[in-house]
C-alpha cells in the first residue's frame, strides 16, 4: 500500500463550491419550496410531465421499480447489464425483486443485443435498465424498439449522466421513466440526491402517490450534509486530495452491495445547492470535454458505439490489454497521484450475496470488462500536464487493447 502526500488527483469531481453552500443554507427553511422550484425548473428543462427529486439515485430506483410494479403486479424481475454499478442490484433487491442479466456486447459497456432478445420472452420481466455507463450514451432507442410490442417498461439509468445528450436528445428522456444520481462524483453533486423523469402519465401518478408517503430529512441529516459539502469541496482540491484518501476509514472509491439504504425526498438545503445546476453542468461539461477530447487526441479509444465525437464523460474508461496491465497502471497512477481509478471490482454475477444468479461463465463480457477496465479522470482539476502523463501510462507498452 502507497501512501503518497502531494497533489493528487481525485478519480471524479464535481465540485461544490462555498456558494452554493451557502445557496443551501439560505433556503433551508422555506420547507418544501426549494425542492418543488427545482422539480419544476427540470421538467420544463426535460420537458417531461413528472419530475421528483429523493434522497439518491438508489432511492430514485426503488421508487420507479416499486412505481412500475403497481402497473404490472404479476411481473417482479428486473434485467440489467451484467456490468454496472453494485448500486443497481442494491436498489432492486432493497425493492423486493429479482435480479436478471444480459452480457454486454464485445468492445462496448452496452447490452449484447443478440443475447437481450432471448430475456425479453421472460413473463416476468418488469423492466429493462439501459445505463449510461461513465456517460457513454446507451442505445436506448434500440431496446425502445425491440420492447415496443412487449408490457416491458425501459428504466433509463442515467446516473452518471446529468445533463448530457446524445443525437440532438436528452438523456434521462429516452425510455418510459429515468434517473440521474447526484451523488459525489457525479456528473453533478449535491453531496447526495437522485432526480426521477417521466412523461408517462401512469408511472408519474404512481410515483406522486408513493412520494407522498416518505420521509424527509431531519434537522441532524441536514446538519450531516452540510458538514459533508464543507468537507466535500475542501477536500477536493488535489492539493488537499492526498489526505482524505489516505484515511482508511472514509473508504474513499470503494465499490459495495449494500441493500439498506434511506429513501427520502430532496431536503430544501440539497435543492438550494443545486440551484444553479443548469449553468454548473454546463460548465462542467465543457471542462470533462476538454480533457477527454485531449486523451482521445492521442488515440487512445473509447468503448462503446461512438466513432468520431465524443459524448458527454464523467471518467474515460479505458480496455487495456489484461488484468497484469491493469494492474501495472493503477499502481502507477497511485504512486504519482494521477486519478486513474478502477472500475467496478466484478460483474454482477460476481456479487456474493445474490446467490441466485446462475454461475460458471455465463457473463464472459462482462466478466472481461471487470478484469481490465481502468477509467481516467477528466474532470476540471485535471490540467494539460496530468493528461500528458496519464497517456504516457499507456504508451510506455503496449497497453491498450489494438
Ligand atoms: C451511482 C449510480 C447509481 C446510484 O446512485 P446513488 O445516488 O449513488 O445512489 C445507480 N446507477 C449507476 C449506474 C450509478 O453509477
């Protein structure tokens, strides 16, 4: 274990800054209000009927599946990418259902289209959840498609997607019903919060209903964000960086199966923060774009259905040649302090605790995306230099998948 003290740059940030704090705070007591103008602001950004904003994107997940299930109460499976966020099958079991899978197609983070076809025959299919992996745009349209005649509803996970969009449309708009995370290292954060989109006039009413029986947060949780955006938009400075990472117990990047989480609506002090979050994420954006531009300049290739432009990223994931390689440049990337961050640490059929997935090698594409992805950071701290250097990593050898 490297323990490096100097600049260090996080895998992914969106920084808070001190005035959006303190936009927070100034409308922590106008109640309800706060979080309804930004749920108004969205739906005539998204244009989209029903907009609500919880406590996180996981929230945000087993509110729409719960949402859906009361459409369709004979149908309780839920069919994601084999390779996804661990938060994903957290939320569904949370939510009471049962976790199916399909590999991704070779060389991209999307579904294997030949392969869905087969599940999407499955009776009990609830829905199916197109993720926008790191930003990626999944082919949602595709699976629009290939449901349409079927009762199966299209569960965009656009998490790490804010504010990004692809082909002229928006994402978080392209199925029956979406969510964005605004969680740390987001596309943009309110240390914690998930937005749900719909037009859909029946899953909208559902979820109007349900929002109207949770909870919200107390005085202490607001209390605990407020210390946690303070900490959040300090500590991210990659000058200062260096020191919550090398605090064990913050756990910092660490990916886990964890079903048991609150689901709250968004406080009026998360909702103040993101006051100004259309001018935020575009100026993000055009940070995150420059960087990655710059790394795909040197020829180094994104997975996934893009040739030519690159969409909007919150990291730049990269395939590189195997495991050993991988493993080669994150130990570099942590002795230098360049960001470069794993992903995530299995696919989910990997995941212990969801013992009744079907083993052996079911998932081989997925299985492979774990073994040798890395992403690169290419949020606004990262400047000219630390691109040179982490493209470096991958030039030194042949490193990355030809
Ligand atoms: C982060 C994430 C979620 C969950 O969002 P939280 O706000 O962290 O609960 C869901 N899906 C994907 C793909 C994510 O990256």
């Amino acid at each position: 274990m490297v323990m490096r003290i100097g600049r260090t740059l996080p895998p992914a940030a969106s920084p808070l800054r001190l005035k959006d704090i303190a936009s927070g705070v100034s409308v922590i007591f106008e109640g309800e209000a706060a979080a309804r103008r930004l749920e108004d602001e969205l739906k005539s950004f998204y244009q989209v009927r029903y907009c609500f904003a919880v406590s996180s994107g996981k929230a945000a997940l087993v509110l729409i599946l719960q949402a859906l299930h009361q459409i369709h109460p004979e149908k309780d499976e839920v069919l994601i990418p084999a390779y996804t966020c661990y938060s994903v099958p957290s939320a569904i079991i949370k939510a009471g259902f049962k976790v199916r899978l399909c590999d991704m197609a070779p060389g991209t983070l999307d579904f294997d289209f030949s392969r869905i076809v087969e599940e999407l025959e499955n009776p009990h299919l609830l829905c199916v959840i197109p993720t926008h992996l790191f930003g990626i745009p999944a082919d949602v349209e595709r699976l629009n498609t290939l449901i349409s005649p079927r009762d199966i509803f299209v569960l965009e996970d656009a998490a790490q997607a804010m504010g990004g969009g692809w082909n002229g449309k928006k994402i978080g708009t392209l199925g029956d019903v979406g969510l964005f995370s605004m969680g740390r290292g987001k596309a943009f954060s309110t240390v914690e919060g998930g937005i749900i989109l719909t037009d859909n006039d029946m899953v909208g009413r559902k979820l109007e209903k349900q929002l109207a029986t949770i909870s919200r947060y107390g005085a202490m949780d607001t209390l605990r964000l407020f210390f946690n955006a303070v900490a959040l938009s300090v500590f991210i400075y990659p000058w200062i960086y260096w020191l919550p990472k090398s605090l064990p117990f913050l756990r910092l990047g660490e990916t886990h199966f964890n079903p048991s989480f609150p689901i709250k609506r968004l406080s009026s002090f998360q909702a103040g923060m993101a006051k100004k979050w259309s001018t935020a994420i575009t100026r993000l954006k055009a940070a995150r774009s420059v960087n990655a531009n710059k790394i795909a300049g040197y020829g180094i290739k994104l997975p996934g259905i893009c040739r030519g432009t690159i969409p909007d990223l919150i990291r730049f994931p990269v395939l590189v040649a195997d495991t050993e390689t991988k493993k080669k440049i994150l130990q570099k990337s942590e002795r230098m302090g360049l960001g470069i961050s794993d992903g995530y640490p299995d696919s989910i059929d990997g995941i212990g605790e969801l013992w009744d997935l079907p083993g052996g090698n079911t998932f081989p594409v997925a299985k492979d995306i774990a073994e040798r992805i890395v992403t690169l950071p290419v949020h606004p701290y990262v400047n000219d230099e630390d691109v040179r250097d982490i493209v470096q990593l991958f030039q030194e050898r042949s490193y990355v998948e030809k």
